[in-house]
C-alpha cells in the first residue's frame, strides 16, 4: 500500500498544487470556494488512475481492486467449527466515488466532506474445511457476490503541523449503507437449498451490515487516515497559504 500512496503522490498531490497555491495567495475568505473546488478536483483527477494503475511503478489496477488471500474461522459452539479461505477477491465500484461536499477551514485546520459511492462490488472464492457438530465434515466451495449500494461517508477530519508539515491527527467518520444484496454458490449445491441460503443471507446481511457499519467505519478511518498523510506529508501550510 505504501508504493500506491507514493504514487499517487507523484501523480496528483504535485501535479495540482500549484493550482491549489494559486488560488490561496490572494485571500483565504474571498478565494477560500476556489481552494475547495480545486481539492475536489485533484480527487475526483484520480480516479483515472483507478483503472490503470501505475506499470511503470509495478502498482495493479485498483478499480477492481485485487485483495490478497484471506482466511478467517467460523466457530459455533456444537453446531459448527470451520475455517474459510477467500481467494480471487476483487472489489470494483471504488471510482465511481461521488464528492456531495467538501470544506475546508484554514482557520481552525479542520476538513468536513460528504462523499457516496453508488455501488461496491465484492466479488470471491471460497474454501470452507469444517465440520458440523464436530464429527461431520463440511468442505464446500464456490463463489460470491455481493453488491453494497449507496453508501455514503460523513466526516471531519482535524489537522496539525509537525515542523511546518501538515498531519491528520484525527479523522472521524459515520457510515449510511442503504443495502446488501448477497449471492452464494456452492454452499449446499446450486439448487432449491441454495437458493434458500441466499434469501437467508440477504436478510441476514443487511442486518448484519446496519450493525457492524461503525466498525466499518473506524476500519476505513484507519485507511484513509494513512492514505492522507502520505499526501499532507509533502505540503506545508505556510506553503498554502502564502506560495
């Protein structure tokens, strides 16, 4: 992940500071819209390198985006003990990312946004080795996809100096997800039973979702908070202000 922050750094953060500093050395209030529609523009100019990646940095396309092998266990006590590999992950969707709102203050260094993406797609294999209440073997395998749509990330982010650096010293974000949509093959077969699974997932899922979707979120706050960094890591605020 460092070489694709690295890269993304070279592609875009210097390509389009310039712009950025252009428009804070006249007046941060007059001009302070201008700052943010330029923001919006360096993210929403990035997402042209989601499809193709950076070969000649040997980074991979990230929209889809190719997950390494996982393997995860699923115990319930007498009923099931399992372990699951995943493998052949992608998940497609990550470009189509929407920008309803973005804000930043200079005065206070603080970054307010609003951002939807309209669909993810998550598509896999999988491997199940277990057994049911522990003496039956259980080894299925097949594959699935799962459709996340709408979701949407609200957040404010607060900033600092290091040196004169900028850093993200917190990042706070909620999550709305309108719905899952889940379809498993391979569970129990590809018939009736299997069918039956999956009405049984979807209702589960969008459930499960609404419940976990602030673990979700801290999750991505991690993610977002190192991608940033690498970036803010090369600009300093005296710089925006006053280049």
């Amino acid at each position: 992940m460092a070489q694709i922050y690295e890269a993304l750094v070279q592609k875009l953060a210097f390509q389009h500071f310039n712009i950025i500093c252009g428009c804070a050395s006249k007046s941060l209030n007059e001009d302070k819209n201008t700052i943010d529609d330029k923001i919006i523009k360096l993210l929403d100019d990035a997402r042209e390198h989601f499809e193709t990646g950076f070969p000649n940095l040997g980074i991979p396309p990230l929209d889809p985006l190719i997950l390494e092998k996982t393997q995860f266990n699923v115990y319930q006590k007498a009923i099931i003990n399992a372990e699951i590999d995943l493998y052949n992950v992608a998940v497609g969707g990550l470009k189509e990312y929407f920008i309803n709102n973005l804000n930043l203050k200079i005065s206070d260094l603080t970054i307010d946004f609003d951002v939807t993406i309209p669909e993810l797609l998550l598509t896999f294999e999988f491997l199940v080795n277990g057994k049911v209440a522990g003496i039956i073997p259980y080894n299925p395998k097949g594959e699935a996809r799962i459709e996340i749509s709408d979701i949407t990330a609200k957040g404010l982010a607060n900033l600092a100096t290091d040196n004169g650096t900028l850093i993200m010293k917190a990042f706070h974000v909620t999550l709305d997800i309108d719905k899952t949509k889940v379809n498993i093959l391979g569970l129990l077969g590809k018939g009736l039973v299997n069918k039956m699974l999956n009405i049984v997932f979807n209702r589960f899922s969008n459930r499960y979702v609404q419940i976990k979707k602030d673990e979700l979120a801290d999750a991505s706050a991690i993610f977002i908070m190192d991608f940033a960094n690498s970036i803010l890591k090369n600009i300093k605020l005296a710089d925006l202000i006053s280049c």
